[in-house]
C-alpha cells in the first residue's frame, strides 16, 4: 500500500463534504459473529485515522431497504461491502450509479476495487498440509448451506481450494454445510463419522461453529491430534479459544481493514484511477491440532 502503517494518514475530502463511509455488512445468519465485529471495529479505527466516520448497515441484496437508505441524502461519501457473492446485485447496482466502494471479497466482475484473502490457495494448502501428516479420508466443512447457496464467495472459492487439494492428490474428501453455531458444530462432525467412520481430519471454513466440532470429536472418542486432526482455512481469535490450540492460517483482519479503507481513500481522492485489487496469502500457523495420522505407514505414536 502507498501508506505505511505508522505514517500519518491523508484526509481526502469527498465531492460533497461527507466525512461519513457506509459499511454495508449483514450478519451471519441472524447475528454477528466475534470475527465479525472484529472487522467492524478495525474498519471504524483505520476511518477514523483519515477524520471518517463509519455507519455501519445490513443488507444482502440491492432491495434491502438498510442497503438503500444508506445511498440517500448525502450520508456517506463511499461504501466498504462485505459478504460478497460471486454475483452480487448490490456491486452491479453501485456500478451502474457511479457510486465509488470497495468490496471486502471478489465480487466477480471487472473494473472492482477489492480486498481479499486467497481462500482457494488457503483450501489447497489445509489439504497439503494434512495429507503431509499421512491423513487420505479429510472433510471440508463449509459454512451453512443457505450462505452457499446464495453463492457468498468465500464458501466457494475455499470449496475449490479443497477439491483441488484433494483432486491432485488423489485423496478422499467430502464436503458438509455447517451453521455459524457450536450446536451446529457438534451435528456436523456427527454426521461426518456417521458417513465415513474411517475419516481422520477435517478441515473447517466455519470458525464459529469449531467449539462443537471439538466437541463432537469429544464425544465420539477421538482425541485430538492423537486420533483426529483439525485445521481451520483461517481462524484468527479462534484458534487459541479451543484446546487444543487450531492449526489455522491467521485472519490478517487489521490489514484487510486498512487496505479496504486506503482503497477507498484512493478512490475518493482520484476518481478516475484504474481499479486496484489487493490479494493476501496468509500463511498456516502450525499449533497442537493437527498430527500424524494413525493409520498412515509411518505414522509415529
């Protein structure tokens, strides 16, 4: 970014004196995850550091009435999306006005500013990483099947990290939706012994709901990493709330923050700037969740 993280950040006045971002973000299923509000939070302090305020809204689909109200009267001078889907009618519509945002995920189509993390290379790399460990037989859980379904872009780019990983190595894989809940959690990993008792890892997009996947292995006798292995796409707080501690790559929630909003910033200050796009590739954190798996030749007990 043009901007180191110590230096002073520039005030970019908007056309008309608005000094107020929208961040249009809806909750997950009915409420906001931990991570989330982690991300509300990183956003309004990187604003603040350029005199902005932020107002944050819901909104999933261009009808939304919160997704409108927040485009009248002058209330924002631009808009930071979240939640972003592979076709996403709330960037076609902001398009279409010339109204400047940024999207935190890619939005599918040309001429965007965003921000993203590489969740297909994060996919294909929790796969490695297990079958390194001797584990064939992995799962993937996925967020819920309603998220899927309305083709949010993260649960479908780290799916194709995951078959890609399994694909080249010629691994076992299944993929299961999972609600944003510990209750959740627990159903899952239920059904993924139930379906292939034989399978030894999983790989989990759903950080909320990893309390119960923790749990369910708990329940079902498998001890973890001895018998189990778990390890998260990205988890940032997560992964030291459970024992033991998730193999995961870091959510870098700060720096996608702040380059969502010097994005901005950019745009807002020189309009006619050719779009930018800023991809990150975190690495995995090795911790206590993940180990040799048992049944491989060389496993080591």
């Amino acid at each position: 970014m043009k901007r180191g993280a110590g230096a002073a950040a520039e005030a970019v006045p908007p056309a008309d004196g608005t000094r107020a971002l929208g961040l249009v973000f809806p909750p997950a299923d009915d409420h906001y995850t931990e991570m989330q509000l982690d991300f509300v939070g990183r956003i309004a302090e990187a604003a603040q550091s350029y005199d902005y305020d932020v107002l944050l809204t819901t909104g999933s689909e261009v009808g939304d009435p919160p997704f409108q109200r927040v485009l009248t009267r002058n209330r924002v001078a631009g808009v930071i999306l979240m939640e972003i889907k592979l076709t996403d009618s709330r960037v076609d519509h902001l398009m279409d006005l010339g109204f400047p945002f940024v999207t935190i995920g890619q939005p599918g189509v040309e001429d965007a500013w965003w921000v993203d993390l590489d969740f297909v290379a994060l996919g294909r790399n929790c796969v490695r990483h297990l079958a390194d460990l001797g584990h064939s037989r992995i799962a993937f859980v996925n967020r819920s099947e309603q998220f899927f379904r309305s083709t949010y872009e993260s649960a479908h780019r780290g799916l194709e990290g995951f078959n890609q990983g399994i694909e080249e190595l010629g691994l076992n894989g299944r993929m299961y939706f999972c609600g944003d809940d510990v209750a959740s959690g627990e159903a899952c990993l239920e059904q993924i012994l139930r379906d292939d008792p034989a399978t030894t890892a999983v790989a989990t997009l759903s950080e909320a709901s990893l309390g119960g996947l923790y749990r369910g292995l708990r329940r079902a006798g498998r001890v973890v990493p001895r018998d189990f292995s778990v390890v998260g796409l990205m988890a940032g707080r997560w992964a030291e709330t459970v024992a033991p501690p998730l193999t995961a790559a870091e959510e870098p929630v700060g720096e996608i923050s702040r380059a969502a909003v010097e994005l901005m910033m950019e745009r807002l200050k020189s309009p006619g700037t050719p779009p930018r796009n800023v991809l990150l590739r975190p690495l995995i954190s090795i911790r206590a969740s993940t180990g040799p798996c048992r049944s491989a030749p060389d496993a080591r007990f």
